[in-house]
C-alpha cells in the first residue's frame, strides 16, 4: 500500500469520529499516506464527543499534515491529483445528500467532487439517524452512482433508531482494497 494517498474526509457525526480516527491510525500502519479533510462542522465544533482543537490535533499528529478545512484548500485535490482514493468516515445524511445532488458547498463535498473529475474510487461510510428515512433516496443514488463505493453498514439500534445506519468503520480497510480495483465490499447491508 505504500505510495497511495487516500484522502480521508471526516463529517460531523461525532459520536462516530473516534471510529473514523481510529481506522485513519489503521491504515497509516498499513503503509497508507492520508490527506486529512474535515467538514466546517467538524472542524469548529466542540461537542459532548470532544472538542475540535483536540480533534484537529490528533488527526494532524497521526497524518503528519494539516487538515484541509476550507473550499479553496479543497479545490486543487483533483486537478493537482493529490490521491489515489477518497473516504468520507464518517458521511452524514446530510454530505450524502449534497454529494446525491451535486451541491458543493463544503470542504468534504469540494474535496470529493475535485477528486472524481479524475475518475478515482470515493468510499462512504454513512452515519446517519435517517438513512432509512428522508435520506434512502440519497444514499439509492449514490449507490447508482459510478466510482462511489461504500463501507458495508446496518442499523446500529433498530429499537430506539429504527431509520438510522452506520457503517462497519471496521471494514475500511478491505473495502478500500477493493475500491482501488473498482470492486464493492459485499454484502452491503452486513
């Protein structure tokens, strides 16, 4: 795995994030390098889950770069063909529904979009209350969308959230694997 960059994009389900940073930690042990992204949320919002200086720091201490956080920062990632694979962990209902729809208007949503003009593989790992609400029609489109692969996912409480999906973080790294060879990790629904 060495010599390919995976841009890591996290958005703002942050009871979620110390699973995407735990992956992230992961796959630099696997020789990956990561391209550090974060949502405006994310990045400057202290939450019940951390604070973000806290979060900025960890992640910049386990990449050894800067987090990208702004559109501008974000726009060259494609053109300047900066990786090799984007990972949204975790994607929110609500990037899902940008990305469905073609609204950039985020960092992460910039970051994807510069990145599939090159025709490269972006992996979701949805977290998401509503995912088998409002946002199924999202997430079906994305499905049916060329280049987009997902991180296999289920309810994660049926009784208490019975419309709510997340993704196995587990699961990053053999799904990327796969993606990188434009192959989906199945079964989807795990």
């Amino acid at each position: 795995m060495n010599g390919i960059t995976v841009g890591f994009a996290m958005c703002g389900s942050f009871c979620t994030i110390s699973r995407a940073i735990k992956e992230m930690k992961r796959l630099i042990g696997l020789g990956y390098r990561i391209l550090p992204i974060m949502s405006d949320n994310l990045y400057n919002m202290d939450t019940r889950f951390g604070k973000a200086e806290d979060i900025i720091r960890e992640v910049r201490e386990i990449c050894g770069r800067n987090v990208i956080h702004t559109i501008e920062d974000a726009e060259p990632i494609g053109p300047k063909r900066m990786t090799d694979i984007m990972i949204v962990a975790p994607c929110t209902g609500n990037t899902a529904a940008k990305l469905a729809n073609a609204v950039t208007d985020t960092p992460v949503t910039m970051a994807v979009k510069s990145h599939l003009r090159q025709s490269k593989p972006v992996m979701l790992a949805i977290a998401t209350n509503d995912a088998l609400g409002s946002s199924a029609q999202n997430i079906g489109r994305l499905m049916n969308t060329r280049h987009i692969y997902f991180v296999p996912f289920s309810q994660d409480d049926p009784e208490k959230k019975p419309n709510s999906l997340v993704s196995h973080f587990e699961l990053i790294p053999n799904a990327l694997e796969l993606a990188l060879s434009e192959k989906q990790l199945q079964p989807i629904l795990a």
